[in-house]
C-alpha cells in the first residue's frame, strides 16, 4: 500500500540536527514583535529591494487602482410609476 508523507518529515542523518518548533508561529514571534516590526520598516524605508517587493505586494493583491464599486442594481418600476430610460434599457 503507497502511503503519501512529507519529504521534510523523514528521518535522515542530514535532519537529525533539524529542530523545528511545535508552536504556533505567532507565539514564537510575541516577543520580538515589536524589533521585527521596527527591522522591516527601516527596510523598506533604506532598502530598494524591500521597497520594491511592497511595490509588488500592494499591486498583485488589491491591484494598480484599488478596490471600486460597482453597482449593478436596477430601479424596478411599481404599478402606477413612469418607466425611465434606466429601467427601460435594463442597465
């Protein structure tokens, strides 16, 4: 029977030496929180490379121009109202 694993999770001589933590990652964090933050903020302040990974971050994940609305709603005339040209077209 083929059973699927980790490669990473194997037992080898080149990974008896890799310790990983069993902790969730933000409790690792908590405590150099706040020198992490004020790190990477000097990066991106000093450093081209960070500067233009932000760059590429902001573009890739809200995109060039941000979010817009966009409503597609329609005013539906009642018994008795005046069509407008909105309602007759349908737009």
């Amino acid at each position: 029977m083929f059973t699927r694993s980790y490669t990473g999770a194997k037992a080898s001589r080149l990974l008896a030496d890799f310790l990983s933590p069993s902790s969730a990652a933000d409790k690792e964090i908590r405590s150099a929180l706040r020198t992490l933050r004020d790190r990477s903020r000097q990066l991106s302040w000093n450093e081209l490379f960070a500067q233009r990974a932000l760059l590429i971050f902001r573009t890739n994940v809200v995109g060039e121009k941000g979010f817009h609305f966009q409503s597609k709603s329609r005013n539906l005339s009642r018994q008795g109202e005046l069509v407008g040209d909105l309602d007759a077209v349908g737009k």
